[in-house]
C-alpha cells in the first residue's frame, strides 16, 4: 500500500478475512485456478461475516430477496447462449455470443464516457463509478476498498460480493468460458469508458469460489479528457 497516498476501507475486518484466504493464483480474469486448490473453508468464514455485515444494508437485501429472480434471468440468457452454439457450432456460436455481449458493453461504456464529458468530467475511475452505480444502482457495493493517489486520483477499486448470477453459472454452465460470455460485460463497459483502465477478476463464482473479488485500477497518467 506505500505507493497510495490514501487508502479507504469500508470494513478491515472482512478485508482482512480475504487476505486470510489460502488459494491458488486465478488469471487475470479468474477463469482458471493454478498451483493450488480453493480454499473453501476460508471463503464460507468471509460470506458468512459478510451477511452478518450485509443485514441490514437494503440493496443487498433486494439483492439476495431477487435471487430466484436472477437466476431466471441467467437461465435465459444460458438457453440462448447454448441455442447459438447449437445452431451455428460451438466455436462460432459461442464467439457470436461473445461480440453480442461486447457490442453492448460498448454501448454502455461510450454513453458513460458522453455522460462524463457532458458534464466537465474527466474519464477517471472517480467519475467511471458515478455512472457505473448510476445503472447498477440495484448491485451491492458494500464491500469495498479505495486507493488514492496523491493528486486525488482514485488509482485502484476494489469489490467483493456474493453473487447468485455466478452462482447459477457455477452450477449450470458447461464451462467457465461460457459463463465468461456473462460477466465480461463489466470489463468491456470499462475499457470503453477508458481503454486505459485495467480490470481484473481475483475471484469469480463462476469459476468455483463463493464470492467474487473484483478491480479497477487506473493510474493518474491514463486519465483521459
């Protein structure tokens, strides 16, 4: 942390119950784990705090009272998904799910990136999370980590949440690369925003754990007008 100038955590407690957790280095986007297996046990004891915490936090009661909701919705998303690879094969249909879900993450991250400009905004990681929240207002963003730069720069965001949408995939993809065709939205919405902002998944529920641990991080050079 000595290259931050400053660094907000919303809850030390559960961070450090994350940093506790022994498991295996995922990639850059957790679809895969090496050199190890998942530590499970470590992970229940974080979720488990994590709910006590999470009580009384109303979007994270939607989110968990929608759960059957969500998995609906993944379910259609999985039957079309699976329709495309059966249609035009497996390599072509499951790339033709992938520029969809590009396509639209492109959208997204250029109306985010108007937003921003129409406002005298610089499209910082700052100003990324105003309009990111703005349409995710439902998803919870309870725990998290902030790291600053001595300019005021938010260099690096951190999130970590229960996730029933990956819970579904976990369950029911035939592979992570499927489920990858859900979830790298959020990438896509922001390398559009800003193709300098680096994003990164140390864990995924899709791919076997029971939370998902994600990051932003863009440095004060790469702020782009």
């Amino acid at each position: 942390m000595g290259e931050y100038d400053k660094v907000e955590i919303s809850y030390p407690e559960l961070k450090g119950l994350a940093d506790a957790i022994e498991d295996g280095p995922g990639d850059r986007l957790a679809r895969t784990k090496e050199g190890g297996k998942i530590d499970h046990e470590g992970q229940r004891r974080y979720l488990e705090r994590y709910h006590e915490i999470a009580a009384d936090d109303p979007i994270q009661q939607g989110w968990d009272a929608n759960e059957n909701e969500f998995h609906a919705k993944t379910k259609i998303f999985s039957v079309l998904a699976d329709a495309m690879e059966f249609e035009l094969g497996k390599e072509e249909g499951r790339a033709a799910v992938s520029r969809a879900r590009q396509r639209q993450g492109t959208e997204m991250g250029t109306m985010m990136a108007e937003r921003s400009r129409a406002k005298g905004d610089r499209l910082s990681l700052n100003n990324f999370f105003k309009e990111f929240w703005s349409y995710f207002a439902w998803s919870p963003k309870l725990d998290t980590e902030r790291y600053f730069e001595d300019d005021g720069n938010m260099a690096k965001y951190v999130l970590r949440l229960n996730c029933p949408i990956g819970d579904y995939l976990r369950d029911n993809a035939p592979d992570v690369e499927f489920s990858s065709n859900f979830c790298d939205l959020d990438e896509h919405i922001a390398v559009t925003y800003n193709p300098n902002i680096r994003y990164s998944r140390k864990r995924w529920v899709p791919a076997g754990d029971h939370y998902s641990e994600l990051i932003w991080e863009l440095d004060s050079d790469d702020v782009l007008d």
